[in-house]
C-alpha cells in the first residue's frame, strides 16, 4: 500500500533539523545549562551526518564512525569542563541566568 525506504537524505534532514536546534537553542536560551544542552544538540546533528555519510557512500576506513566516536568524546569532555566552569561561576554569582556572566 505505502512503500517507503529510508534513503540518505533523510538522515541528513534528521541532523540538520538537530543542528538548526541546537543553533536556535544556544543563542535564545537564558539559562547555561539550556545552552550547553543546545551545543549538544548541535554535535549529535553533525555526529548523525558523519555516520550517514560513511554508511552510505561505501567508506570502507570507517572514517565517518571514527570522526563520530571523536566527536562524542569532545561533546564529553567540552560539557565537563564547561559545568566545571558554571559551576564555579555560580558559586560567585548564585544565578544561573546567562546574562549574569557577561564578565567573561
């Protein structure tokens, strides 16, 4: 009845619509913690394209999985020291509004 295949340009859509968010989130959002949620959007988007273009277009040096493991682990370790660095700062500051931290 309904034939429908997933082509490779679906996932491209789903990570450019997660990377738009990501971008939307982080310059609207008030509070730190939504903009670091946002800037993680915006990884796993470019995360989603790298796996997509290495699934699809043959890459047999899984170079696209390895630049998403990469990237995942800098998504880990950018949110670790930027909640180390919020953290600090809301000890000094006792807000988490974004417009407090303007002295940075």
């Amino acid at each position: 009845m309904f034939n429908a295949s997933i082509t490779m340009y679906h996932y491209l859509c789903i990570g450019l619509i997660l990377f738009l968010t990501g971008i939307v989130g982080s310059v609207l959002a008030k509070n730190v913690i939504k903009v670091l949620i946002a800037i993680e959007f915006m990884l796993t988007g470019i995360n989603i394209n790298f796996v997509t273009f290495a699934a699809f277009c043959g890459n047999d040096k899984f170079d696209g999985f390895i630049m998403a493991l990469f990237y995942a682990g800098l998504g880990a370790v950018e949110l670790a020291v930027a909640l180390y660095i919020f953290y600090l700062m809301f000890q000094k500051k006792k807000s988490d509004n974004i417009e407090k931290y303007r002295d940075l």
